[in-house]
C-alpha cells in the first residue's frame, strides 16, 4: 500500500502535527526546509515529513529580512543544501555513530 501525498501548509496542520514536525526538525524550520520551484519565476520553501501512512509536503512560510538581498538568500540555501547532501552520503556511508580508532 503506497502513502498518501499531501501538501500542506505549516499554519494549517494541527497543534499535534505542528509538534511532531518541530521534534523531527528542531530549531528554525526554515534551516531545514529545501526551495520549490512553482513556474513562473516563482517559488516557495517546504520540508518533507512522514508519517506511518501519509508523505507530506509542507509549506514554510518565509519572511525576508530587508537588509539580506535574494542573492545572499539563494546562497545560503545552496551552502545549506551541500551540507545536508554531504550529511546524506556521510549516514549512508555506514560511519555514521562509529567512534575513530587510534
């Protein structure tokens, strides 16, 4: 049986979920969150969440900051992109929770 996909919006979801988004990714969501090309020259940010039965996409809502431009923006995402690509291949290398011998 495949999982339902859902595309939500943070502010929607109930208190419940709310919390077991923030316990799957503690601190700002928006650190965690990847940017969603919508056409147009247009995008929005999202997380991905699972559940048991149910894939979620879901919305983050982002406020710019006036004095950080686009470009600083999109470049701190892309450094934080590599950083969890190369957290991906570290955990799917098997070293992940090993200790460095001597």
């Amino acid at each position: 049986m495949s999982k339902k996909k859902i595309i939500v919006s943070f502010k929607k979801m109930s208190p419940d979920m709310q919390k077991q988004v923030h316990q799957e990714f503690p601190g700002e969501l928006i650190n965690h969150a990847r940017k969603i090309p919508k056409g147009n020259n247009d995008f929005f940010y999202a997380i991905d969440f699972e559940t048991a039965d149910t894939s979620y996409l879901i919305k983050i809502e982002v406020k710019f900051d006036k004095t950080m431009d686009e470009n600083r923006m999109e470049k701190l995402m892309k450094d934080h992109e590599g950083l969890r690509e190369s957290q991906r291949m570290f955990y799917r290398s098997g070293f992940a929770g090993r200790s460095e011998r001597n």
